[in-house]
C-alpha cells in the first residue's frame, strides 16, 4: 500500500530547487498503487497534484495538497516486425535513460530528444521537442488512469491532439488523468533527422553516420547551449516560442532586419522568445539570484537562492518589455504552481 508522507521536502523534486515543501506526498509504484490512492476520500478533498521529475514546473509557494508521483517502471519490446519496434516504457522511467537504451539497440525516432530531464510520463504532456524532432513522431499511444473512476484509459496517437508544446494532456485532461505509460514505435532501420543546422555541421565531421552519434552530437549541443540544472536551477524554456500573422512578422522584419523566424502553419511564423528577449537588453541580466542565463535567453535561472516568486516577478518584467517592443505577448511554458 503507498504510503503517504507529510510535509515532504521537493528541493530535490524540482529542478529550479526551490526549498519548497508539499502537505502531504506519495509515490506510487503501480498502476494499483495509484488506483488505491485515488480511491481514497482524502484524494476527493484534497487539492492533488500529480508529479514526474518537476523539470517543467514552478513552484510559487509550498503546495497545501497531496503530490502523487507515479515511479512505475520497466520497458518492455511488445511487438516488432522487420521495420520496426513498440515499447511500452513506465511512466517514472527517466526519459534520458530510456533514449540511452533506445539508442544503444540502434532504435530511431528519439535519439534528438537526448538529454531532456524529465521522466517517460512526461513526454507526451507537453510533446517534447529539440533538434528538428518531437515526441509526437513516435508516440503509438499513452495510456493513463482517469482520477474520478480509477477506469484504465488508451489514448491513440490520434487522440493526444499532438501540436507545438501541446497535447490533449495540458488542455481537456489536465490534472483529470494520470499517465501511467507510453508506447513507442521505433525504427530498426532509422534515418537521420539532420534537420537542425548546428547538428548537420557537426554530424558531417563524423565517421559513425548513426543513432548513438547523433545521441552524442546532441549532448555536446545542449551542453554548450543549457545550464546543467544541477549547478543552476533552471526548467529549460521558460516561455514557448510565439507564432505570430505574417503581417506583424513583416512589420518587425522591417525595423530588425536581423529577425531570425521559421515557417509555421497558415500565413505564420514562429519567433525564437529567445532572441525578443536577448533584444529587450536581458540576456545574462540579473535581479538578485534570478537570472536570465548568459549563453541562452529563455532560460531563467535560479543562481542560489532565488524562489518561485522571484524567478516570476523577472518573467513579469521580461514580458512586458517583449510586448512593448515587440507587440508580442509570451506565453509560459513552464507550469506555474
Ligand atoms: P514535471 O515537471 O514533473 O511535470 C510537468 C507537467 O506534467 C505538470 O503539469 C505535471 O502535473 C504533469 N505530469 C507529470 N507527470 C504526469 C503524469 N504521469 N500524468 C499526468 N500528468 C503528469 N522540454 C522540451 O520539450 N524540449 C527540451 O529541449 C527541453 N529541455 C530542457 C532542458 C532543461 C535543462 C530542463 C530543466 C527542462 C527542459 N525541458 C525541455 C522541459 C522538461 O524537460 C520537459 O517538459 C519534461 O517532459 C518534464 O518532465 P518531468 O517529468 O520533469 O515533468
Ligand atoms: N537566440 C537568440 N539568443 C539566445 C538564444 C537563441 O537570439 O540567447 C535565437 C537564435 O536566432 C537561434 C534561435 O534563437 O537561432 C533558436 O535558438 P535555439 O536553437 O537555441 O532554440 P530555442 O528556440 O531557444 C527551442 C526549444 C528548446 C529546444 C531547442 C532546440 C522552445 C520553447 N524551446 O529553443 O526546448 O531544446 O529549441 O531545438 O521551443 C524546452 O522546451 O525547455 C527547451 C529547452
């Protein structure tokens, strides 16, 4: 039976470290293990959030209701023909571990999504991307709890309504399931995604042309771009990148020839946030130990003792200056709690 534990430390369970702390908190090891606890008339009266490895959270303050984490592991090759496999990996296995695996099997599909924290139940929430790939392109399906009647749910590829940083996870299910797996369809026979310019560059140095280097490559990127959160608390992204009318596109165009953007759907673009912010005269700027980091814009970072509030109030600051310039309003991709 999971147990509960009461005024649990998350300093460790969020990646901006904030010294917070939850009312009450319970990891679940099995799909049984979570169907127990929502079972459980504390679970109806209580505010509930449910909890991966907090690598895309805030947290504002400590949180008054019950953390569930659901740490239910295994990966496990449920079919395969000669193209490809479909694995069904746990929800609290660690995403970078399951890419590791994939990769070391020389099974495609994930191997850009290299080094992103978090865990396997996360992916799909807010369909993970980097590097010219997206979780989305080898999702088969998500399976999840429904928390008002415990019923086992299937969601299809189709059905999780994919799109940039968004899935049918973050709008009509938010916080009315719980994923407790994903399957994934991988290929044996994979072609490189060399979409990304700065992966091509350093990729074309390369003897091993294959998953594992691509794998490699990826880390070397990130590693050069990204804080590791260890030593500065940080949750990637704080805001997603904007897409906006070609129209306002050709209107900023005009005043900074230097506007870097890509073709998004429609008669739109998408704007890197981190270049509108850098503009705005914030890059590596300071307020306290809330930063934005020196070599990559959209991060916001926790220098040492910065809390949610503050890392917020320099988010505030940050937005309005994007919008009076700018005329473009971000929008947070970072959970604020
Ligand atoms: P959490 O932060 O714990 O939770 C995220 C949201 O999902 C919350 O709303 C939570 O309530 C909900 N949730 C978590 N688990 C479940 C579940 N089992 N069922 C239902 N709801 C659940 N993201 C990218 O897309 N691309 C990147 O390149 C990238 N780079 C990053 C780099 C750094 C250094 C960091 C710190 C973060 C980065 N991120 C990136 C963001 C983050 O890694 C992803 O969003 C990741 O999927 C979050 O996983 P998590 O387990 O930590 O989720
Ligand atoms: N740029 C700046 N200043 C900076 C950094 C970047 O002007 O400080 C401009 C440059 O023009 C650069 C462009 O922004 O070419 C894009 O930068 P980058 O390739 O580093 O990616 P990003 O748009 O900032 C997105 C994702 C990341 C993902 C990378 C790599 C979003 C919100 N973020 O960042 O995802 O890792 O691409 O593909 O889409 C995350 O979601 O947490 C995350 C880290």
């Amino acid at each position: 039976m999971p147990e509960i534990l009461r005024n649990h430390s998350l300093s460790k369970l969020n990646s901006f470290h904030f010294d917070v702390r939850t009312h009450k908190y319970c990891e679940c090891k099995s799909v049984k293990d979570i169907q127990e606890i929502i079972s459980r008339p504390e679970f109806r009266n209580e505010k509930t959030l449910i909890l991966g490895e907090g690598s895309n959270i805030l947290f504002s303050k400590d949180f008054g209701g019950l953390i569930i984490r659901p740490v239910i592991l295994g990966r496990e090759i449920i079919r395969e023909d000669r193209e490809y496999v479909w694995i069904r990996a746990g929800a609290g296995e660690n995403w970078d571990e399951f890419v590791a695996w994939s990769t070391a099997w020389g099974f495609g599909g994930i191997e850009n999504l290299s080094l992103i924290p978090g865990s396997v139940g996360s992916s799909p929430i807010q369909n993970i991307g980097a590097y010219g790939a997206e979780v989305q392109e080898s999702i088969e399906e998500v399976s999840a709890l429904d928390v008002l009647t415990g019923q086992k749910l299937t969601f299809l590829k189709e059905a999780c309504r994919f799109a940039y940083r968004d899935s049918i996870f973050k709008q009509e299910w938010k916080n009315k399931c719980i994923i407790t797996s994903a399957t994934f369809r991988l290929s044996k026979k994979p072609e490189l995604n060399l979409g990304y310019q700065m992966l091509a560059e350093k990729m074309s140095g390369r003897e091993r042309q294959d998953v594992e280097t691509i794998r490699q490559v990826i880390i070397e990127i990130r590693r050069s771009k990204l804080p590791d959160p260890e030593q500065f608390g940080n949750a990637g992204s704080f805001f997603k990148n904007p897409r906006i009318p070609e129209e306002q596109y050709q209107g900023i165009l005009e005043k900074y020839p230097g506007l870097p953007s890509y073709p998004a759907a429609g008669r739109s673009r998408k704007i890197p946030s981190a270049w509108l912010i850098e503009q705005c005269g914030w890059k590596g700027k300071r307020r306290g130990d809330a930063g934005c980091y020196e070599k990559q814009a959209l991060v916001l970072v926790n220098y040492g003792s910065a809390t949610g509030k503050d890392i917020l109030e320099l988010a505030t600051l940050i937005e309005k200056d994007v919008h009076g310039r700018f005329g473009i309003r971000l929008e947070k991709e970072v959970n604020v709690i």
